[in-house]
C-alpha cells in the first residue's frame, strides 16, 4: 500500500514537543522514550550523548557543563524548527549541567514520526542543531593537567 498523506497520522501533531529541560540530575532515557511515545509513529529515533574517556587524542578525567539562562528556551527554539521541518508526531530534549563522569549520560533527545525515515532525520537535525545553536558549554579537565572549554555554539 502506498503511503498517503490523507491520514492525519501522517501530519505533524499540533503540539509534538513534549518534553524540553536541563537538568543538573541523572538522565533518563526511559523518561525521554516515554516521552515520544504516539499511536500514529510508525518510527522512533532516539540519540544518547554519553561523556567518552577521551578528546582530541587526550585522556578526559572530569568534564562539567554550565549553561546561558537561556539555554532552555534555546532549546525550545531549535525543537520547534525541527517540529515545524518535519512530520514530528512527538519530541523530547534533555540535557545535563553539572559535575559528570565519564560513561554519564550528558544529552538525551528523540523524535517520533509517522515514518523510520522522517524520524532518523528530524532526530539529526535536533541533535545538531542543539550542539551549534544551544548556549551550553563543556569544560574538560585532561590527565595531563591542561583543560579546554568547549562552546556548543
């Protein structure tokens, strides 16, 4: 059966975005699944950011985020882009501040559309958006002794 846009499964929701935060506690992706869950998608994806033990060649022991006041809202901005670019039926966005170790989960985001396609997609563009538009910054410290701040934007 060929897909048709009749349906209004296959639209956009009138209101897809369903969860939007920073948060200086432990992520959840259960909490971000559930968050995306809609009778009418047909795919999910769903993107973790984790703190890796390395950077540009350099052992990472500590890293931490800090954010703008504004952060939030720019992540609501950037979210409602992507809702507005694709058939997003639901969408969520988490991200961590604070003190985080390596293995930690440091960003949590998913989108739901009618089709595995559209959501893979839509799921990039927030990714990638969030980390060059978001005014989220991360601090790494090195076993080396050096560190680096690092701007998402």
């Amino acid at each position: 059966m060929a897909p048709t846009n009749d349906h209004p499964g296959e639209q956009a929701a009138q209101d897809p975005i369903k969860l939007i935060a920073i948060r200086d506690s432990a992520l959840s992706l259960d909490e971000v699944f559930r968050a995306v869950g809609d009778d009418a998608a047909g795919g999910t994806a769903l993107f973790v950011g984790t703190v890796r033990n390395h950077d540009g060649g350099a052992d990472v022991d500590e890293l931490g985020y800090s954010c703008h006041p504004s952060a939030e809202a720019e992540m609501r901005r950037v979210a409602e882009k992507v809702a507005a670019d694709y058939p997003v039926r639901a969408l969520a966005a988490v991200h961590r501040v604070g003190e985080l170790a390596v293995g930690d989960l440091a960003v949590v985001v998913a989108v739901s559309c009618p089709h595995r396609g559209e959501a893979f997609e839509a799921c990039r563009k927030l990714i990638d958006d969030l980390k060059h538009e978001v005014p989220i910054w991360k601090h790494q410290k090195f076993s080396d002794g050096t560190e680096e701040w690092v701007g998402a934007c």
